[in-house]
C-alpha cells in the first residue's frame, strides 16, 4: 500500500460510499462505510454526508470526491440527479473547507472511467473507449488512446425523443418493470447509436448491473456492430471510489 492516506468518495445518485484506497494496485484498504444520498441532495447536505463517511474512516491529507454532474475546475455545471442548488456551487471550495483537508472533485463517470482503464477492463486498451454508467442515470466517460476526454455526458444526448438515460438508465428497468430482455435490447441500442458516432473499439458497462452483466449481455450484444467489444466493468460500484482517490495523485486529468 502507498505511504499516503487517500479516502476516495463516490457521490450517486442514491448512495454516498467512501472507502481508503490503495491507489496502487487500485483495490479498497478499508471497509466501505455508504449513507443513502440526503433528499434533497442539497451541497451542504450532501456535504455532511461526505464528511460523517470521511470521519469514520479517519480522515486523510487529501481527498478525491465525485458528483454525478458536469465539474469544470470544482464547479459543478449540471445536476440531473442531484439538487439543482448544486448548479455553479464551487464544490472543491465547499468539500475542502467542510472536511477540513483539500479535496479534488471530478464527474462520477470519469473517476469510475479512469479506474477501470488503471485497472480494469480497459487496462491496455488504446484506440477509443467509451465506459457507461449504468445506475440512477447514464453516465459516461470518453478515453482516446487512454488520455480522459471530461464531462461528456452522453447518457443525455436524446435517443427515441427522450434523453438516454430516460430510455436506457438501470433505474429505468426497475421503474418501467422491463424484463432483463427488454431492458438488455434498449442498451443495446442506445450502444448501437454511440458505436455510429464514435466507432469504439471498447464499451464497457458499469454501475451496480455490471455484476449481472451474464443476464442482459446477450439482448445488448444482438444490438451492437462487430467490431466494437462490450464488456463489463471489472471494479463494479467500487470504480467511483478508486477513481476518486486516483484523482488525488493527478490533479491535472480532471481539473
Ligand atoms: C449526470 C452525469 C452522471 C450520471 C451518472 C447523469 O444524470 O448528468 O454527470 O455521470 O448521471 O451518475
């Protein structure tokens, strides 16, 4: 394990979960303490979350946090899932001052991206690469020859007159009671429309459904060209938090 403590936070949609992190070998040092996502998400509520997490764990000299919305140098620019106070708050300001260390903050996605191409099913790939999050929303994080493209947001580009993430989200599957089939086939196409515009040689699936990846594959893989792999993500919901944390090291990716 690396000489320094590095806590990586990984804000959702419905939960807060934050763990130590070897950012290393990109594995968990710690148990993972999670509180449900404060409704409404509001800053300062979200921040007492992070902060009881952060605690309990024992604090760190820094600390990585991320937000399921757009963040340009630690504002946060959109909030589909979150409070729409979120929209032009300074959260590296409000997280660093509320938890009493500096903190870094990225798009939840792009930390989740940016573990997985470290250290999971993308390690080695270069060319394009597309990582989805499939949760509450859509998230989406875009890598050219391994280098992060932020904040692409492609689970809102609209497909069949409504944003993706309405269409295709896993959150969607539960409201809408689909069936993994029928769930599995809108993946798959929305993948299909993704796979026109950037032709990937890499989509890889993550968020909490990535772990029943073997029920859904095949209705997405129908929908997918050749020439472009999906594959599940290999860090499943722990990717945000080591991303988080990897973020920490590298400032200059994200921010
Ligand atoms: C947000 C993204 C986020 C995704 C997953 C979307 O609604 O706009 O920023 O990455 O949800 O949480």
């Amino acid at each position: 394990m690396s000489e320094t403590r590095v806590i990586g936070v990984d804000v959702g949609g419905s939960g807060v979960k934050a763990a130590l992190v070897d950012v290393e070998r990109g594995e968990l040092a710690s148990d993972r303490p999670r509180l449900d996502t404060p409704q409404p998400a509001t800053p300062e509520r979200v921040a007492d979350a992070v902060a009881q997490l952060v605690d309990r764990l024992g604090g760190a000299p820094t600390i990585g946090v991320t937000i399921p919305g757009v963040v340009r140098n630690g504002v946060v620019r959109t909030a589909a899932n979150i409070d729409p106070s979120w929209i032009g708050t300074d959260a590296r300001a409000l997280f660093s001052k509320r938890l009493e260390a500096p903190c870094v903050v990225l798009n939840d996605a792009d930390a989740a991206g940016l573990a997985e191409m470290r250290f999971g099913a993308g390690k080695g790939r270069s060319g394009v690469v597309i990582l989805l999050t499939l949760g509450t929303g859509i998230g989406s994080a875009l890598f050219v020859d391994g280098e992060l493209v932020p904040n692409t947001e492609l689970g809102h580009m609209e497909f069949k007159a409504q944003e993706a993430e309405h269409y295709a989200a896993a959150s969607v599957r539960k409201a809408e009671n689909l069936g993994w089939d029928r769930w599995g086939t809108r993946v798959g196409e929305y993948l299909a429309m993704l796979t026109v515009l950037f032709s990937p040689e890499l989509i890889i699936l993550g968020g909490g459904v990535s772990r029943k990846f073997d029920r859904f594959a095949k209705h997405v893989l129908a929908k997918v060209p050749s020439g472009t792999d999906v594959v599940p993500a290999t860090l499943q919901n722990q990717a945000g938090i080591v991303g988080a944390a990897m973020i920490t090291q590298k400032k200059s990716v994200a921010e």
